[in-house]
C-alpha cells in the first residue's frame, strides 16, 4: 500500500486552538486508517509568508509561500479546519486557497471541521466551507466535525461524539482514495502564465 499524503491546515490565528486540536486529531486518524505522511499548516505559523503573496504569481518571490501552497495543492488528503468568525470561515484561511490553482484540487479529497462557540453556527461548513471546494471541484466527505468549547478542556477534546466523527471520517477519506481520478489536474507550477485572468 502506497504512503499518502495528507496536509491539515489550522485556520486559526491563535497559538492554543481547539481548531487546531481537531485538525492535529484527524491527521492521526487518517494515519490510523493508512500509511501516510502528514504535514499540520497551522495559520498563526504561515499566515505572515502567505501574506507576503497577495496574488498567485507572487508566490515566486516567497520560497516559504510557495512551499505551502505547493504542499495543498499536491496532498492525497486534505484537512481543513477553522474557527467561526463573522458567520464565516477566517480571512487567513480564505487567503491560502486564493492562492491555490483553481484546478488544483480536482478530484482531491477533503475533510471538512469547524469551531464555535455555541451550536448556532453548525451550518458554517454546509453553507461556507463545502460551497468553496465544491468550487475547486474537490470531493468532500459526508462527516463534517464541528465543536464548540464545551467539547473541550484545556484544549483536548474530550467529547466522545467528536472523537467518533473524527474516526468516521478519516474512514471514508481514506474509503474514498481508490476511486480518485487518475486526471486530476497537477499544477505544480507556479509562474504567472498559469494564473487564470
């Protein structure tokens, strides 16, 4: 069985994050599922090389950007998590992949998570999160996790509905690598002359 590659990115801009837990607890449940190679792209790190490069090509002149960029763009499995600000995604999170190609993720497969502070904002992943890799064409799993503080203590989740969720879908991630399309687009790349007008 061939080692995967799987990236987890933490849209949180705080050091301690209950985001980040999450991502950190899915990356060690797809490696529980599979042989893979796991890299945690944590914002509050990243942010500031990725904002140094406000468009795509920009990403020549910052190795650092363009090291992550190029880690999404060519990972087996993605894991992306964000706490909830404004009814939203965060903007840093939103920044990183208007810097992935827009045919980059075809056919990539995506976890789906989220943070908040009461169970009003459940639906961010359904009405902000899957919309945008519905853009990119990638294939998000079923099983969503989302969290509030009360599943947490000390940063550690400790909800066992949580830890089910994240099992489960780690499960039909890696269920799904078989069925992934040979075309799936590699751009590699970065120049200008790949950026769409």
């Amino acid at each position: 069985m061939s080692v995967r590659s799987v990236v987890g990115i933490s849209g949180s801009p705080k050091r301690s994050s209950r985001t980040t837990a999450i991502v950190k607890a899915l990356l060690d449940a797809i490696e529980e599922e599979t042989p893979s190679e796991t890299k945690l792209i944590e914002l509050v790190d990243a942010a500031p090389h990725l904002f140094a490069a406000l468009s795509r090509g920009a990403l020549l002149e910052n190795e650092r950007a363009s090291a992550i960029i190029q880690a999404i763009e060519s990972a087996d499995i993605i894991v992306v998590g964000t706490p909830v600000y404004r009814a939203s995604y965060t903007g840093a999170l939103k920044h990183v992949f208007d810097l992935v190609h827009h045919e980059a993720l075809t056919g990539k497969i995506v976890i789906l998570a989220a943070t908040g502070g009461s169970l009003l904002h459940g639906l961010v992943i359904e009405h902000q999160l899957r919309p945008l890799f519905g853009f990119f064409n990638a294939l998000t799993v079923p099983t969503t996790i989302y969290a509030t503080e009360q599943d947490f203590a000390d940063f550690k989740i400790i909800n066992p509905g949580i830890h089910a969720r994240i099992a489960r879908a780690a499960r039909e991630a890696v269920e799904l690598l078989p069925s992934r399309k040979s075309t799936a687009a590699s751009v590699s790349d970065v120049s200008p002359s790949a950026i769409p007008a």
